[in-house]
C-alpha cells in the first residue's frame, strides 16, 4: 500500500529496526550516497509502466550506432545456460507436461485432511502439512516441489471447486495443499496482508472505471520481487482474456548472452533505484539479474522501477533510470514475449511458479457487467526445507523484510499480518481496497 507523508509526519520505515542492525542498512546508505549524487545529475529516460516498443526500438538502435558497448558477459557468468529452466514456447506440447489433474480419491483425501484440521478449531491461516495430512496425494505436490526448484520451475494443480466449499475450509484447502511446496507465507505490503485478491475495484466511480480500465490491459513481463514460489489461487475467471503467462528467464538470459551481452552487465549493476513510495529510505538499489551460486537468479518489479501512473506515478526527487537500463528493462520483456508459454486457465486452479527463474505477465481482459469478475488470489511462499536457491545478500534482505520481520519488528515499525479471506471492500460503494499492485 502506498504511504504518503506530510510535513509534520516522517514517513513510514521500509526497514525495521531489528533489520536495520542486522544488515546494517544506514552504512550501506553511507556508502551509496556518493554514487546517488553522481547519479541524480544525470539525464533519466523517457520510459513507462506501459512497454512502448518503438520507443525500445529506438533506443536500441541509437545505443548500438554509438558503440562502445561490453561484447562479452560479464567475468564469471555463462555464456549459456542449460538445464531442464531453459525453454521456450513450443516446449511443453501437452498441458499434461505441467498439469495435476485431482483425482477422485485426491479429493477425498483433502476432505479428511480439512476434518482433521478443522477438529483442531484453528483459523484457517494455520494450516501446516502437518496439520492437512495427504498420505499419497503429499508425495505428488513434494514432486511438483522439486519440479518448482529443481525443474522447468511452473506447475499448476487443477480440479478444485471453489463453489464447493465454505470460503474458511476453501482458503484452509489452498493454503494446505500450498504448504507442502513452501511452508512460509510473507507480508505483501506495507499493512502487512498476507492474501491479496488479484481484481478490479468493481465500482462504478469514475476513478474506479478509470483504474480498471488500465488495471484490465496488458501487464508487461516481471516478478513478484520477493518470494521464491508465487502462489496464484483462480477463484474466478475474466469473461474474456486474461490468461497468465510464463517465461523462462534463463532463455530471455542465453538469448542476450548471445546477442546484446552488455545488457546483461546493466542488468547485474547494483545500482538499479527501487521506489518504496513515500517511506525511508524513499529508495533502494539493487541488481535486477544476479549469477550466484551457479544459478541465475531475476527479480524486479517494473512499477518499482518507473511507477504505473496515474495511480502509483514513481515519487519525485528519487533517481530515474538510464538509457542502458530503460533498454534492458525493455529487451528482457520482449525476448521473454518471444519465448512464453500461456497455459489454460480454469477457476479453482493453483498455480506454482518459480519466481526466482520465471518471468510472468497477464494478458488484458474484460468482465462483463453483471458477471463474476476475474479474481485471483496471490500467495508469497518460502520454502524453508532446503529447496529455495541460496540468494545474494540484498535479496536475502529482502526476503528477510517480508519472511522473518516476527521479531525485528519494534514500536512504531512494527507491521502486522492480516488474513482477508475476501477482498476488503468500502461499505458504502463496495469498491474494493487493495486490488494488489504487481508487488510491495
């Protein structure tokens, strides 16, 4: 959520205290001052939320003519990637490659697990496999775990009803089947919710008609900034359009590593400026693509990096970003769109995608008026056991800020963690209120 501040108000802290100390932000921001200065100075491209591709086109000629630019990758990274998250759209020729179908006696076992969770009369954010034992429908979504991590990195369970069921025992369901790939959920906004409804406002305001008519339109490629697994709960469908697709990052990697490898040293420059909207620090940098511990690991957030007006516009005074990155900003979501995969979609799908190695967007869509509106529900997942990747020290503070934040947190910092089952809505016009920007 955004947090503005006035004069008489400090903005909220995007970092506890807790964290703070343990990876010692304030000399980190020491250290970066200089670099802001030199930085500031500078000329900022003309790049939005919206890709615009003969801008791109543009830039990349231009860029090119000048010269000048590394022909090589940088040292100690691959000139090619290989492995079962290399692939590209005509890999997968049958949806049962990346589809598990419940069956029958799956559906069954999930009733018994949900009797033998509700008898313990817990709220349904609860649920641990543990607590939702799945004698033989377990070892197939450990499987589908090491596919998310060790293999082509998405997977998709099919074959729940949500009219089924009571929305406890259905949110029990999805996060008990969700445990047995990822155990911990993370806090996906300043509030602290735990559950974000993917949707449309559904008012009839002019600013709400407005916000959901660019909320509908094409979403361009990124990831989820800080989850290993992104969790995508299908409760209802668009009347029309918007199916969610991947790529493979790895592929969009070998594809620049081949032809445009200074791309790749922008991309893994750590000087990428990240807005928190209106909290301190005002914002952060990091790398976008970072190569460690023999694996490529990409995460960003395109609204982090150039806002999505008008409704999140990037907060003045905070760097914009240079004309190498706006190119590569814009080539990763190009050759990835050359590259995706764009599974089917239907309502009751759990959708498990490596946000570590995998890029994804959402095609635009429509709601008719008088129907469901398509709604997704996000869940940021880690996996604790051994399976998530190591990460790189600015992405182990991320993880750390929206995974592990419990007891770092302190007075005025302190976040909390709210469970809305439902979406909120406003009482009087029913809008809904947090319709889940592309992350924190």
């Amino acid at each position: 959520m955004t947090m503005l501040s006035d004069a008489t108000t400090a903005p909220a802290p995007y970092y506890s205290q807790g964290l703070r100390a343990r990876f010692h932000i304030d000399r980190v921001r020491l250290e970066q001052a200089d670099v802001d200065a030199r930085l500031n100075g500078g000329k900022c491209a003309d790049i939005e939320y919206e890709v615009d591709e003969a801008k791109y086109r543009a830039r990349s000629t231009a860029r090119v003519k000048a010269g000048g630019l590394p022909t090589s990758v940088p040292d100690g990274w691959p000139t090619k990637l290989s492995g079962p998250l290399v692939w590209t759209s005509n890999s997968f020729p049958s949806e049962d490659e990346y589809v598990y179908y419940l069956t029958p006696s799956d559906k069954t076992e999930i009733l018994a697990a949900l009797a033998f969770f509700k008898s313990h009369n817990l709220d349904s954010q609860k649920v641990t496999k543990y607590l939702f034992p799945l004698p033989d429908l377990g070892p197939i979504l450990s499987g589908i775990c090491n596919d998310i991590y060790l293999g082509k990195g998405f997977y998709i369970v099919r074959g729940l009803d949500p009219d089924d069921y009571p929305l406890a025992d259905l949110t029990a369901i999805y996060l008990g089947l969700s445990s047995y790939v990822a155990s911990r959920r993370g806090r996906q906004d300043q509030r602290g919710s735990m559950l974000i409804h993917v949707m449309q406002r559904g008012d009839q305001s002019a600013e709400s008609t407005l916000h959901d008519s660019i909320y509908s339109s094409d979403k361009p490629f990124h990831t989820d900034t800080v989850t290993d697994t992104l969790c995508l709960f299908t409760q209802e469908l668009a009347s029309s359009g918007g199916r969610s697709t991947f790529a493979s990052a790895w592929t969009v990697y070998n594809e620049l590593a081949a032809t445009r490898p200074d791309l790749i040293h922008t991309l893994a420059s750590p000087d990428w400026p990240f807005d928190t909207y209106g909290r301190d620090p005002p914002f952060y940098r990091r790398a976008l693509m970072y190569f460690h511990d023999h694996r490529l690991i990409t995460s960003f957030s395109r609204r982090l990096l150039v806002g999505h007006a008008p409704f999140t516009p990037r907060s003045k005074a905070i760097p914009g970003l240079t004309e190498a990155q706006a190119e590569a900003l814009d080539a990763v979501h190009f050759i990835a769109k050359k590259h995706e995969i764009k599974p089917r979609m239907e309502r009751g799908d759990i959708r498990f995608v490596n946000n570590l190695g995998l890029l994804h967007r959402r095609e635009a869509f429509e709601n008719v008026q008088g129907s469901k509106p398509r709604h997704l529900v996000r869940i940021w997942l880690n996996n604790d056991e051994g399976m998530c990747w190591n990460l790189p020290w600015p992405l182990r503070l991320a993880w750390a800020r929206v995974f592990d934040d419990d007891f770092e947190d302190e007075g005025s910092d302190k976040r909390g963690r709210y469970w809305d089952y439902a979406p909120l809505r406003h009482p009087v016009t029913g809008r809904v209120l947090n319709t889940g920007g592309s992350c924190d």
